[in-house]
C-alpha cells in the first residue's frame, strides 16, 4: 500500500522477524508441488482516515498450517519439522509483542499459509525506535 505510514521498530528485531517467516515460507514452498508462489504485502487495515497500523503479510503456496494448530505455533518447541526446534515463531512472536505489535496464522489466498504481522504506525514502545519502511 503506498499510502501507509512508516512504522517505528528496532531494525534489527523486525530483521529477525522477517528471516524466520521468509526462511518458514521458502522451507514451506519446498514441501509444495507443482508452482510455488510467495507473496510479501503490506497495507493499512481497517476503513479509517488515519492508519495507527500497518499489516505486513507473508503468504505461500505451500501445504499451509491446519487451523488447528494456528495458535500452537506460537508455543515454544512446537514443531511438526523434522530437525526444527520449535522456537523460530515463539521469538518472532516475542519480538513483535515487544514492538507493541502482533502476529497471527491464517490460511493463504495462494493455498498455503498466510503469517499476518501487525505493527502500530505511530512507533514501538521505547523512545530508541527508527523509522523504516515496512
């Protein structure tokens, strides 16, 4: 969305964020046959003049996350990846909370998952924060 804000983050704390959930969604389109499709969006959600968030979304084409275990996820050492740790999304999800933000799973467009990270526009929770572009 060219018409979003700038948020307030650490820059090294959204790098990790968005290491993870790229490198899940390339491990996802592995798994997946046929094309494989990712897509990386950002927009302001809601109808509202003034946009307090930005939505940054990740989604892939890959065999998605079974609404089930969209919350479990999040758990540390909840993994169903064969040598993963379980610990990639609880420190994501960690680090967006402290940014005064959150995230959450739903299922994708593209037929795989969708990793919805919301951050407020108006900055994080220290005064320290820079601006970036989401």
């Amino acid at each position: 969305d060219p018409d979003r804000p700038r948020v307030h983050a650490d820059p090294d704390r959204l790098r990790r964020v968005l290491t993870n959930l790229l490198e899940n969604a390339r491990t996802a389109l592995d798994q997946a046959p046929g094309h494989r499709r990712l897509s990386v969006s950002t927009r302001c959600p809601g109808a509202s003049d003034r946009c307090h968030e930005v939505e940054l979304r990740i989604q892939d084409s890959g065999p998605g996350i079974p609404p089930a275990e969209r919350v479990a996820v999040f758990e540390p050492y909840h993994t169903s990846r064969e040598g993963g740790t379980g610990l990639g999304l609880a420190i994501a999800k960690k680090l967006v909370e402290e940014s005064g933000g959150r995230i959450h799973v739903e299922g994708s467009p593209l037929g795989g998952a969708c990793v919805v990270v919301t951050l407020p526009a108006d900055g994080g929770l220290d005064g320290e924060d820079e601006e970036i572009e989401p």
